[in-house]
C-alpha cells in the first residue's frame, strides 16, 4: 500500500522545506568534528538511537496508510495548524534520521578507507548522502525503498558495533553483522501493520555489501589509519619511534613526505604504519612490501607480520624493513593477514643519497 500524495507533498512546504538543508549541513559539520578521530561506545549507542527512531517512523507511516488517515482539514487555526504540523512531522523526521546516519557512517568509513576500492564504497555512501536529500518525499509512499535503505544502515552499523564489542575482527563477524542489519528491516516490515511494500531489496543490499566486502571495497572496521611513512634510519628506543623522511615538495600540501626516497647501495628502507583500534580489539596485521614488475604487476618481495592492540590514542605502531631496494616503483601494504587492505603507500626508489631530511617520531 502506498500513503495519499497529499501528505508526501506537504513536506516542502512551509518551514519544513528548510529542515533538510540545515540539518544536511549542521549534521555533516558535527559528524566531521566528533566521529572518526576515535570510535568510543557512545557513538554505537547514539547512533542505535537514530536506527531505532527511524523503525518508530516508519512503523508510525506504515500504520497510518494501514488504517487510511485521511490528512487533517486546512484552516486558519491554532488547532488546525497544529494537526498539520503533525501530520507532516514524520515525514521530514525519517529523513532526518537516515541523512544522521548517512552523515555518520560515511565519515566512520571515510576516515578507515585509506586504499582506492574501500574509498569507492566510502564514495559512495556519500552518494546516498545527498541523494536521501532529493528522495526523502518519496519515503511516504514507496516502503520498499525504507526497508532497504534501513537494511542498509543497520548493517553498515552492525559492520562496526559486533566486531567492536566481540573484539576480534574475524570475517565472519562481517557477514553476522549484516545478516543482523538485514534481519531487523525484515523483522520492521513483519511488525508493521498491512506489511507494505517488498523486502527483496533488502535482501539484495545484504548481498551487495557482501560482494563488496569479497572485492575489498569495504573498509576493514573498525580499523582507522593514523599514520603510514616511508624512510630511513629507524631506531626504536624503549617506547619512542624516530624514523627519518625526505620532506615532500612545498606545494604538495597533502603529503607528510616525499613520493621518491634516495636510497644509496645496500641501503634499508623503513616504513613506521600507525593504525587505530579500540580498546580491547586485537588485529593480526602484516606490512607487504611490493614492487612492480617491468610487465607493470605488482610482486611481493617482504614483508612482517604483528599483532595490534587497540586503546592507544595514537594508533598502534609496526614497522618493518627491506635492505638493498632495487630502483622502480614500490608500495607498502598494510592489511589484516586474512587479506583485507588497511592502507596503500605508493613510492619510488632512486639511487642516491637524501638532499635533506627530517626526523618524524610515533
């Protein structure tokens, strides 16, 4: 069953036509402040709150269409103006609390996707991002559309809250997870009166994260990167890691450090990755150490593996080595053993010795 048009349309209308925008602004600007530079269990909680308000909503809709609430009568009273407000309320409120969580949860996944096919999956939870800002009237009269994008969040949140509280980043917990997300969109739609529309398309959002997950595209929660360099003359002293970098060209203002290293014959090259965890789960992490190949593919040629513990602030810090690097185009990897990506550093090798170089401790 579908609601009347009347009250889909009502939403733009009046002071409601600028909720959507503020709180898109307002929502993105504080998820940016306040998300990502460490996953604390009040972020899960907060954000349950918006998944669980979204089921109110739409539980809300899904009765009203069921029992064929007509809209409330248009006259110029208090009383009247007041029923309108009403009636119109859930609409922009289910909008609100899928772009909450829309906003949220492409910062988490932004600020864990350092490699280019999770950056695809991040892009494109910034899509549904703003398109939630073109489709939220639509969320009145098409349900199957509410149930996937709910399946949708509730997965994604599911990806980062079961991992985190089981505190083990086994794969299985991945796919657990958005069965759990998908189970509760279907568990909504059983719950809510004359069962409208389809969960099918939930269904195939669950099986899409799923092969996105097989492809690499979805970021390996809830690890977040703090740091990955490449230099020389490392030395670790008790708790304190110096590493010495080429700074990067003044005008290359998102780099820490120079793309080309000059490595003398039988040199070492370090590289020093800091990768944030919670407190209390634990990651079997590797660095691979690549070069590519005259045919242009990468082949592995070293590489160290470690365990991280999470709770420190600063990410937990691995390193590792290669002595003699031959001259070409080199990448770090730093991935969980299992295989999924962390983060990928591009570089090149060239003979020679540093022009200039700085110390950078972790």
């Amino acid at each position: 069953m579908r609601l009347r048009s009347l009250g889909a349309s009502m939403v733009g209308k009046g002071l409601f036509r600028f909720v959507p925008v503020a709180s898109f602004f307002c929502g993105v600007i504080w998820d940016a402040l306040t998300l990502g530079v460490r996953v604390k269990v009040l972020d899960f909680w907060r954000l349950g709150g918006v998944l669980g308000l979204a089921a109110i909503l739409a539980f809300v809709l899904a009765r009203r269409d069921y029992r064929g609430t007509a809209p409330p009568d248009s006259q110029n009273t208090a009383a009247s103006r007041w029923e309108r407000f009403l009636w119109q309320f859930p609409y922009p409120a289910l909008q609100f609390c899928f772009g909450s969580l829309y906003s949220a949860l492409f910062i988490l996944y932004a600020k864990s996707s350092s490699h280019f096919t999770a950056g695809i999956g991040a892009a494109v939870l910034g899509a549904l991002l703003v398109a939630n800002e073109f489709w939220g009237a639509r969320y009145g009269s098409r349900y199957s559309l509410i149930w996937a994008f709910f399946a949708f969040c509730a997965s994604l949140l599911m990806n980062f809250a079961l991992p985190f509280a089981a505190g083990s980043l086994n794969p299985i917990w991945f796919y657990l997870s958005t069965a759990v997300g998908v189970g509760l969109a279907h568990l909504l739609r059983l719950c809510s009166p004359g069962r409208p529309g389809r969960i099918v398309p939930a269904w195939a959002v669950g099986l899409a994260l799923m092969g996105a997950w097989r492809l690499d595209m979805v970021a390996p929660v809830p690890l977040v990167t703090r740091d990955v360099a490449i230099g020389q003359e490392f030395v670790k002293a008790g708790s304190d890691y110096r590493l010495r970098v080429e700074p990067a060209a003044p005008w290359q203002i998102w780099r820490d450090w120079a793309a080309t290293l000059h490595v003398p014959d039988q040199g070492q090259i370090y590289a020093v990755s800091a990768v944030f965890s919670p407190r209390g789960v634990t990651a079997a992490l590797e660095h691979r150490w690549e070069r590519q190949d005259e045919s242009g593919s990468w082949r592995r040629v070293g590489g160290s593996r470690f365990t991280l513990v999470g709770g420190r602030e600063q990410g937990f810090r691995g390193y590792s080595y290669v002595t003699n690097p031959a001259p070409g185009a080199w990448r770090l990897v730093v991935a969980t053993q299992d295989g999924r990506t962390v983060a990928t550093t591009d570089f090149e090798v060239v003979r020679g010795t540093p022009a200039r170089s700085q110390e950078r401790r972790y």
